[in-house]
C-alpha cells in the first residue's frame, strides 16, 4: 500500500506512539499525545505499520514508566488499526530481504531498518522519532523529533 498523498504523510516511530499514552512521563507524553491527536482528527496524514502495532503493545503493556493492562493496550492498539486516519502499512519477505542487504552498510537496529525499508516502499521519507541518532544513518530517511521542544 502506498501512503504517499503528496509529500504530506510522515511515518510515527513506536516510541512517540508509546509516550502519548504512558502518564509517568508528562514533559514526553504532551507533544506526543497532540501528535497522535492531530492523526486521529485528520489535522495531519501519518502512517504506522503492522511492526509497529505490535511494538507499541508490548511498550505499552512492559516498558513504559507506567506500564497499562493488557486490555487497555488492546483498546489503544486497536483504536489504530480501526482507525481510517491512520494509514497502516506491512513489509513483506522482499522487505526483509532489503533490511537484511542494508545492514551491511548501515549499522543500526535491524528492526529500525525494516521500518525504514517498510517507509521506504510506501514512498514515506520522515519518520517522527526520539531515535534520531539511528534513522539519521540511513541516507533515504529525513527525522522530526517531537521532543525537541519539550
């Protein structure tokens, strides 16, 4: 599935997704909630994938600092796989294959290049995440971070 509408649609990383909904940290979890706000409202076009989905539950439910039941993680979750606003996106064995061949040249989390590989096949180049340090590494992906300004 193609994601791209213009140059308009940015991909979010599991870590913002996660921060809008984990309430030990505040100062992280504002700008991050009025990002996913804005995708559910329509303001703005982003786009998860299936990896994605499934990172933020297991986040939500072990990692963050105030870690949520697992049926409000489900309700969380499902909200954006229900959700029209939201594009979703999956990669396939080929995609695999790609992150597989960039990793030896780029040096980062495989899981961070299959969603790169993931953006990459939906025509998304920005991905908003606090894990700029990685995505900057890879020459097709431009970062935003949220956070910054926090």
């Amino acid at each position: 599935m193609n994601c791209m509408k213009g140059n308009s649609i940015a991909f979010i990383d599991t870590n913002i997704l996660a921060y809008a909904f984990d309430e030990s940290d505040e100062k992280r979890r504002r700008p991050c909630a009025d990002l996913v706000r804005a995708g559910f409202e329509g303001d703005a076009q982003y786009c998860i994938s299936n990896q994605v989905l499934g990172e933020l539950f297991m986040v939500l439910t072990k990692r963050v600092g105030s870690p949520i039941s697992r049926e409000r993680a489900s309700v969380v979750v499902s909200g954006f796989v229900d959700s029209p606003k939201w594009k979703k996106v999956n990669y396939t064995h080929l995609t695999v294959k790609r992150a597989l061949e960039d990793l030896q040249t780029i040096n980062i989390s495989f899981w961070d290049v299959l969603i790169a590989e993931t953006m990459r096949e939906a025509g998304i180049r920005t991905v908003y995440t606090e894990n700029e340090k990685d995505f900057r590494r890879i020459p097709w992906v431009r970062t935003e971070n949220p956070l910054l300004n926090s």
